[in-house]
C-alpha cells in the first residue's frame, strides 16, 4: 500500500507548519500507528536550511516533543507532486499555492476548514506566532494539536472505508 503524504505549508517553514508537522507524526504513532500517511513541510517564502523558531522548539519540548532537528525548506514541484494532500494556515498561502501549482489546486486546503469539516469558521485561519511570545505559540500549539486529532480521525475513517 502506497504511503500518503501530507504537506503543512506556512510561511517561513520555522513555526506553524513544524508543529503541525510535528504534532501530526506524535498523534499518528499515539492513536493510529496503522495509518498510511506521514507528515511535511514547507514554506511559500521560507530561507532553505533555517533551524525552527526557538519558541517552537521550547513549546514543543515542554510537550515532549524535539523539532531541533528539522530545518526549513521551500515549497517546490517535487513536494507538491510526491503530496497526496496539502494543507495551509492562511488563505493568502492557499492562493499562492493554487496560483503557483495549478496542477495540485484539487488537493490543496486551508487546514482548519478541512480538519473541522465547516464552511465557515470565525477563526479558519492559524495566525502566526513569528515575533511574537511563549504564550502566543502555547495557543497555536493547542489549536494545532485539536485541529490535526479531527484531521487524523477523518483520515482514518476515510481508509477504513476503502
């Protein structure tokens, strides 16, 4: 069975999407060790080669988790290409991605919409955390770790049902 990846694009490739990424591959392995997807990222504007914002790393170390190995990378074809799914934390990267890699429009999504499964949310965008303190990255963490449980369940739902 073909392995599915799913890429969590933000902007710099230093926060957001590291910790959905990050958060995505934690829960996998915690609740459905069977599931055929692993987790990317990137970012639309990121600088290649970049360590995580060190805010991310402490947030994610308080929760057990290490992200100091990973550095940033751009979106590019290939990732785009080798991705089964695409989610984005804003809708300004969900249109960059769109306009960029038409080829890919049908897989690419704004991650809260797609994980709580509504067309309207009052909150369908993750801000983000860059500059900003421990506790602003502590609530993105949390919004994160709630959004990708419900992407995980869906996800598992939709390959039990074939």
């Amino acid at each position: 069975m073909k392995e599915h990846i799913i890429l969590f694009v933000c902007t710099g490739n230093t926060c957001r999407s590291v910790i959905a990424q990050a958060l995505f591959q934690e829960l996998k392995e915690e609740f459905f060790p069977g599931l055929n997807y692993q987790a990317e990222s990137a970012g639309i504007s990121a600088i290649e080669d970049t360590s995580p914002a060190k805010e991310a790393v402490f947030c994610l170390a308080k929760h057990g988790i290490d992200i100091t190995t990973h550095r940033a990378q751009q979106v590019n074809s290939q990732l785009i290409k080798k991705s089964s799914l695409i989610l984005t934390m804003t809708r300004e990267q969900l249109n960059f991605l769109k306009e960029h890699f038409p080829q890919a429009q049908y897989k690419v999504f704004l991650l809260r919409l797609f994980c709580q499964q509504r067309e309207h949310l009052k909150n369908d965008e993750i801000k983000d955390p860059y500059g900003e303190g421990i506790f602003f990255y502590e609530d993105i963490y949390k919004q994160l770790k709630r959004d990708i449980k419900k992407l995980l369940f869906r996800l598992a739902e939709e390959q039990k049902d074939g």
